[in-house]
C-alpha cells in the first residue's frame, strides 16, 4: 500500500497510472482486513470476541488520527505532504511491527 502511496507521489501526472495505484491501493486495503481477521482467529482463540473489539477499536483510532493529522497537512501545507507523510508513518511503523513473529503464539 505503501508502495502505491509512492507511485501516486511521484506519477501523479498520469490518470492511467492513478487509475491503476488506486485500484491496486484499493485491492490490498481489502485483503488486509481479511488477513488481520484471519490472523485473530488463529492467535487468540481463547477471546475471540475481545480480539475483534480491539480490532475495531484500532481501525477506528487509525481513521480518526488519519483525518486529523490528514487534515493538518493539507490545511498547512500541500496534498503531496499527506501522500509524503503516510509513506513516512509506514516507514516508521514497519520496524515497530515487523513480520509479527513476537505477536503469534507459540
């Protein structure tokens, strides 16, 4: 997803190129979701319902923060500074996450 942020950074002039990063943006957004819940259902089996609270939780507090800070950058600076500053908070956040090893059960 970052990777489509990036290709709309810096291809922005083309509406088939658009086109095409939105769509896949769009793509991998979706399989996301079914992915983490997947993930949920393998690793927490003892609250299944707890886990998917906290997941919403947590996809609501990112939607939230997206828009505020979204907004932020738009209001002061330009559009690309939100399409610089996510690629930035992904690059920050997949050292913090990594492939998840420490997170599965063993």
């Amino acid at each position: 997803m970052g990777g489509c942020t990036l290709g709309q950074v810096f291809f922005c002039r083309s509406g088939a190129a658009a086109a095409l990063f939105m769509a896949l943006w769009g793509v991998m957004n979706t399989a996301m979701s079914v992915i983490w819940m997947t993930w949920m259902s393998r690793n927490v089996d003892d609250a299944p319902e707890a886990a998917g609270s906290l997941m919403v939780a947590a996809i609501q507090l990112s939607i939230l923060m997206r828009g505020v800070f979204g907004g932020l950058l738009l209001d002061g600076f330009s559009i690309l500074a939100t399409f610089i500053g996510s690629v930035i908070l992904a690059a920050v956040a997949l050292p913090l996450i990594g492939n998840g090893p420490r997170l599965s059960r063993s």
